[in-house]
C-alpha cells in the first residue's frame, strides 16, 4: 500500500503538530505569580526549550546537508536560515518580558532597553487574531506588542479592564480581554 505513505506522513505530522501546539498553549496557562505579588509577563519555558530544538535539528541538517550529494550550499543555506529563525525565537523568548505595576507597565523593547508605560499614557489596546498579539498605542506613538503566549495574560487583562476606560479598548477586542481576565486565553491557533 505505497499510495498510503504520503497519507500517513500527513496524519503524523498533523497529529504531531496539535500535540505541540496544545503543549505550548498549556504552558501559557501558568500563572507567574499570585494576586498582590510581582506579576511579570514572559514566555513559557516551552518556547524557549522549542527555539533551541529548532536551533539544533536546522544547524544539523545546515552541516549535513552542505556535503550531500542532493543538498550543497543552496539548500545548506536555507537550513541556517530556519536556524537563525530559531535563534531568533529564542532571543525573544527571553528578552520578551512586561511587568505589571500598579501605574502602568514596565517593559523591555526589543533591543533590550528598559521602558515605562503609565496608564494614562495608553490610547488604544487591541488584540490582532492575525498575529496574536495584543498592540497597546501610547500616546507618544510608541507601540508595546504583547503576544498571546506570554504567561500572566489574565492579569494583564485585569489591569487594563481596571486602569483603562472601556473607549480605548478597541470593541472586537474587549470581550477577548474580558475572556482573557477571566482566564479564557485567546487561542494560539489562527
């Protein structure tokens, strides 16, 4: 039954990928820290642990594949290209970090450097499906994305329910941020 071979290698795959997304999506669901605590928000350890698997099986096949017969540096090249990608995802999964306070956010761009954000410096929080992020606007155009993986999410929504009005949440987000208090995640499969 060779014509099952290819059937079978997409069932696998299928199977194997809602295995690691339900995995990732999870880890998303540990809290970082009780009520009246540091609430910092960052990335599960799944990310991080699947940014260095990628990093290693892509570099792997990167070597490996420079010297075979079907490979050479074309396809070499795109191995490191999913590599770096990897290294990025990993770069991101540890630097991507906000913290909670009681006026505003602390958060980290992407380059590293140190912000603040006080409420009322925000003029328009929305979450984009597409992307799975939750964009807040600040008033002097700086833009803090925030993604749906990061762990904490229900407090986050608890703070932006309580310190925004209802008018700078955009409206086909608010009920998701209302979820999301509630401990009902936005989903992390688009």
């Amino acid at each position: 039954m060779p014509e099952l071979a290819p059937v079978t290698g997409y069932i696998v795959w299928l199977a194997s990928m809602a295995l690691v997304m339900g995995w990732l999506a999870r880890t998303r669901l540990q809290s970082t820290a009780p009520p009246g605590d540091r609430v910092v928000l960052r990335m599960p350890m799944s990310v991080l642990i699947l940014s260095f698997i990628c990093v290693t099986m892509f570099s792997a096949f990167a070597v490996l594949s420079f010297a075979s017969p079907t490979g050479g540096p074309l396809v070499s090249a795109g191995f490191a290209a999913f590599a770096a990608l990897g290294a990025a995802l990993a770069y991101v999964s540890i630097a991507h970090r906000c913290e909670l306070l009681p006026d505003g956010l602390a958060y980290r761009s992407f380059l590293g450097a140190r912000r603040r954000a006080a409420w009322p410096e925000i003029v328009q929080v929305r979450y984009v499906r597409s992307m799975q992020w939750f964009v807040i606007r600040l008033r002097d155009g700086r833009v803090l994305r925030l993604s749906a993986m990061l762990t904490g999410l229900p407090f986050l929504a608890q703070a932006l329910l309580q310190h925004l009005q209802p008018d700078i949440i955009a409206p086909d987000s608010l009920a998701l941020i209302r979820d999301a208090a509630a401990g009902r995640l936005p989903s992390i499969w688009v």
